[in-house]
C-alpha cells in the first residue's frame, strides 16, 4: 500500500495530480486546497497517500500535510461519506475549519459543502465531536511536554501563550492569530487553554 510519494508534477488539474517517480506516472486525486500548495509542472513534490481499494479499481488521494490525510480517514469512518465526499469536504473546509465547524456543531456550515445535507452533517458531528476534541487536547499535551514544573519559572507558560501554539499546529499563520488572540481570551467563558481556543476558533472563522 502505497503511503506517501516524491516525484515530478508531469500534469495536475484542480482535481487531480500526475506524479512522475521512476518512469512510472500515478494519477492521484486531490482537492482545491492541495492543488494550491503543488509547484509548477515539471518540479519536484511530495504528498501523503491514502490507498482506496475496491473489486474494480484502486485509486489514489493525495494530501499536502499529514493532518489534512489524519482528516480525511477520520471522514471516512462516518457512514454515507466515502473517499471522493471526504476529499471533497476538504476542498471546502480546510482542517483547522472543519475541525472549528465539528466543535461548535455548527451544521450550517458543513451543509455549504456540496453533497452534505442535515443528516450528513450530524452525523460528521455525531461520529466525530469526541475525535477532534481529543485530537486537539493531544496536540496541547505534546506541546506542553518538557516544559518543566509548572511552578518553575522556565515551566510556566500561559493559557494564552499554550493556545497560540495550538492554533499555530492547526495551520493558522500567525497574522490571523495576533489579530484575535486578545480578543479571543476576552471573551473566553473559560480562561483555560481549551476555552480560549474555541473562542479563537470561533472569531477566526469569522473572518
């Protein structure tokens, strides 16, 4: 099963890749948003792979960033959403977006997606609430590793400080961060980093 690849842009569209690597070309089908990070025909690249196997056929999906791929297979254990759905919701929604959408549960914005309806965007809520959920509670662990005792002054970093390098994991530049940060721990209920970081989530995708 193929998981990766490295090779030469020979042909790409915005839905699909042509990836050249030892004389041999692999279509991979792709989204919107990985045709905007591919270079120009004829360079080198790199993407992650997800290996569809049918009776008929196997095809390939192409993904930028590892994140974007971890996405795409959680998508793909929601009943009714298959690979071109899934890969199909992420040309809409970048991670970090979907990832802010399923949180809130906002329906709304995961029926803007074509071929979501009601019952598929509760579902994608459903079935995936909890998995982003601790996905992000992971990624504020593993940053907080090695940063000592929390009562040491080299330990000791902020809610604001830990909620600004999780958001910088979920893809957000920096910029977009300084410009609601403040604001965000503001107005969080809460002032713990999980609390602060819904709240940024929130006023970014307002944007």
């Amino acid at each position: 099963m193929l998981v990766s690849i490295e090779g030469i842009v020979t042909d790409k569209s915005f839905s699909r890749v042509t990836i050249t690597l030892g004389g041999l070309g692999y279509g991979i089908n792709i989204s919107s948003k990985t045709y905007d990070t591919l270079p120009p025909v004829g360079e080198l690249s790199f993407l992650h792979l997800y290996t569809h196997v049918r009776e008929d056929a196997i095809s390939l999906f192409g993904f930028a960033h590892l994140a974007d791929k971890e996405t795409f297979l959680s998508l793909l254990k929601v009943p009714k959403i298959g690979p071109k759905l899934g890969l199909s919701i992420l040309g809409e929604l970048d991670t970090p977006t979907l990832i802010s959408t399923i949180l809130s549960e906002d329906t709304a914005t995961l029926k803007k997606c074509s071929g979501v309806g009601q019952k598929t965007a509760e579902l994608i809520i459903v079935q995936l609430r909890d998995k982003m959920h601790a996905r992000s509670q992971s990624q504020l662990q593993d940053q907080s590793q090695g940063a000592g005792s929390p009562s040491s002054p080299t330990g000791k970093h902020s809610a604001k400080l830990d909620a600004v390098s999780a958001l910088e994991n979920f893809g957000y530049r920096a910029k977009e961060i300084d410009a609601i940060i403040g604001q965000a721990c503001a107005q969080s209920e809460s002032q713990t980093v999980e609390g602060i970081i819904r709240q940024a989530l929130q006023l970014l995708r307002r944007q």
